[in-house]
C-alpha cells in the first residue's frame, strides 16, 4: 500500500460519512471498526461492513492510520481535530465567503440567535484580538 504525501494529505478533505467517524474517534479516542460502527448506529443505522470499508479509504487517504500489531485493528486520527477543523474552516471560508470571515460572522450572526452568553463571548474574542493587534 502506497502511503500519501503531505501535500496529498492537506487535500484529503474528509466527506460527511468521514466526519462522523472521526467525531467519534476525536471523542473517543483509537477504536476499533466495531467500536466505532455501534457509536454510528447510536446516531443511524449503518452496516458494519460499510464502517469497515469506510475507515480502509480513510487510512488510505492519511486521514486515518491503522495499528495492526494486534488482532483487532485499533484505528486512528492522523491529524489533531483542531486542524482538521481549521483546515474545513478556511476552505469554506475561501469557496463561499471569497475569503471573508467578516462575512461568515455576519450571516452567521444572522441567521442563528446567539446567546446572551455567546455575544459575551463574541465581545471577549474581539477584544483580545483587538489588543493583539494593537501591540
């Protein structure tokens, strides 16, 4: 099996079905295939054999790395879900927003009402931001 390279790793970008394994996984850290598929059927119904084969072609694609030293295959998460949440972030950002995060709060903003304790949030980020980049 041919391993990807860094470059073919930062373009993996995982699909919804992906996601939802890797949030079990980033939940609960390196599992096995039947693990992970009864923490997916918790949510909906899916196939064993599905999981399986899903979680091959994200090994496959560096998204996930598999341990076969024993005899049930632990799998799990290549990068930290932070990154992978940043990494999303800013493709989205890019593709719908042209590059705007201004934009993305906006709507954001917008369309879901925010909490009382969201906006103090919000205000707290802005702020720290604002000094950063005052100094």
């Amino acid at each position: 099996m041919e391993h990807p390279n860094n470059d073919e790793i930062k373009k993996a970008e995982p699909t919804k079905a992906e996601l939802e394994i890797l949030q079990v996984l980033w939940q609960h850290g390196p599992s096995t295939v039947r693990f992970v598929n009864d923490a997916l059927i918790a949510q909906r119904d899916v196939a064993y054999t599905s999981t399986l084969k899903l979680m091959q072609i994200m090994a496959d694609k560096g998204i996930l790395k598999r341990d076969e030293s024993q005899m049930k295959h632990i799998y799990h998460v290549v990068e930290a879900k932070e990154k992978t949440q940043h990494q999303l972030l800013d493709r989205f950002v890019d593709s719908v927003y042209q590059g705007s995060s201004s934009k993305l709060v906006m709507q954001l903003l917008g369309n879901k009402k925010a909490t009382k304790e969201e906006l103090e949030g919000i205000r707290k980020m802005l702020d720290e931001i604002e000094k950063t980049n005052n100094q």
